[in-house]
C-alpha cells in the first residue's frame, strides 16, 4: 500500500509582469508517493520548473496548498515564513538544479559540508565524514579536495546530488538534471537517482523535456500550458497560455 509524501491541491501561480498577469499553474492537484521516483515531462516553458518551485517551497504560490508528509510530521509549507520554509528544506528536501549551482571558490567536499554546517545537523568531523561517504557513492572521493571547475560538467552533477543529500532528506526534487549531459553521463546519473530511489528509500521528482525519458521512471506526468495533462490528452496544445 502507497502512501502520499507530497500532496499539491489546486495549486495556481499568477506571475505579473509588464505585459499583463501570467499563470504559469493552472489548479494542480496530485499525490506523490513515497518511495517512488516520479517524472513530469513538458516542453520549455510548459510550467514543470514553477512545479518544482512550488513542491520546494522556494516560490510563493497564488492558491492552493502543498502539504509534506515527512519524519512524522505534517506541514502545509507555503504557510511557513521564508525563513522557516528555507529551514525545513535544508533538512527534508535536497534540490538538484541543471547548473549545478556549485560554489567555485570551495572544494568539492566543502561543498557539500555547507548545507549541513548550515543547518547544523553534524558535528565538523561529522559532517566531513558524510561527505566523503557521499563522494563515494558517486565514485568521486578521490576529487574531493578539487575545486569545481576541475572537473567535467558530469561530474560536477554528482556533486550537486551528493550536495543535496548532504542532510539525508527523503525528498529529492531534480530541474532537469541530464539536460546538458551527454547520453552516456545522463545515464550515470539516472542510475544514482535508481540506487537512491531503490536501495535507501528516497523519493525523487523529476522534471524534464525529454519524453524519451518516461520509461525510466516509476511514473510519470505530462504537464503542457500550466496544466498536467491526462493519459489521453496530447502533450502539445493550441493557442496561448491563460492569463487573468
């Protein structure tokens, strides 16, 4: 029996600009389960990044609710203040960005010694120990005293991971991690998220453009103009995205 980690209900986000009110969510509903490693596919600007931002707690949304189940606890993170929100995700949730987002004057274990000096979840000796735990885990312990920009972008990636699971958090969420890898890199990294998914239990939410994807996910969603699609309804839609 599954059980709902993440909850989006009626989720809406209206962005205001120049040019007029942009909704680039349209009343999101869904459950993501734990322990599953979920892909939302969609073309540029199809809204999966705002998704993310909204599961992350990273941007405010304009109605609805996420609720996190995680470590017995139940929150509806959007009514937390930013402070709190940017807490609670450097404990329960890493992220994984497609620009890796690594600090260039710090080594690779300092990097990922960072979030958990931050959220002083580990002692100093703790901490460096994890690191190069997780450096292991992505076969790059022997980099670990390496700036970033001695190393390939592949390589650079698996940092980002082992950074975001430097607090052990049971939700990964991933922007289009592979979209600038080679083939051959992307597929590495689809078999770290499996191992994670599979071997410790985490659960993984994915965004990506690229429908060739879909079958390494444990399930995926369509999400096109702000809306996630049914199973019968095409990926691309006509006409121009809803404003209010």
């Amino acid at each position: 029996m599954t059980s709902s980690i993440i909850e989006l209900r009626n989720v809406s986000k209206t962005y205001s600009t120049a040019a007029g009110d942009f909704t680039a969510l349209i009343n999101v509903s869904m459950d993501i389960n734990a322990g599953e490693f979920l892909g939302i596919i969609g073309k540029s600007g199809a809204g999966k990044s705002t998704l993310l931002n909204m599961i992350n707690g990273v941007d405010q949304l304009t109605s609805g609710e996420v609720i996190v189940h995680a470590d017995n606890e139940k929150l509806s993170i959007h009514n937390l203040s930013e402070d709190a929100r940017a807490l609670w995700r450097g404990r329960k949730m890493g992220v994984v960005y497609q620009s890796f987002q690594l600090l260039p004057m710090l080594s690779l274990i300092d990097n990922i010694t960072l979030p958990m000096d931050l959220s002083d979840n580990f002692r100093v000796r703790e901490s460096k120990e994890r690191a190069m735990q997780l450096l292991q885990l992505m076969e790059l312990e022997e980099h670990a005293n390496k700036l970033p920009a001695f190393i390939s972008g592949g390589q650079q990636q698996r940092v980002a991971i082992a950074r975001a699971l430097a607090n052990d958090p049971p939700i990964l969420v991933a922007d289009e991690p592979t979209g600038s890898l080679d083939s051959i890199t992307a597929d590495h990294i689809f078999e770290v998220f499996e191992h994670l998914v599979h071997e410790q239990g985490k659960t993984i939410v994915m965004v990506t453009h690229d429908v060739s994807l879909v079958n390494r996910f444990s399930r995926s969603l369509t999400i096109a103009d702000g809306e996630l699609l049914s199973d019968a309804e095409p990926v691309s839609k006509p006409g121009k995205r809803r404003k209010k």
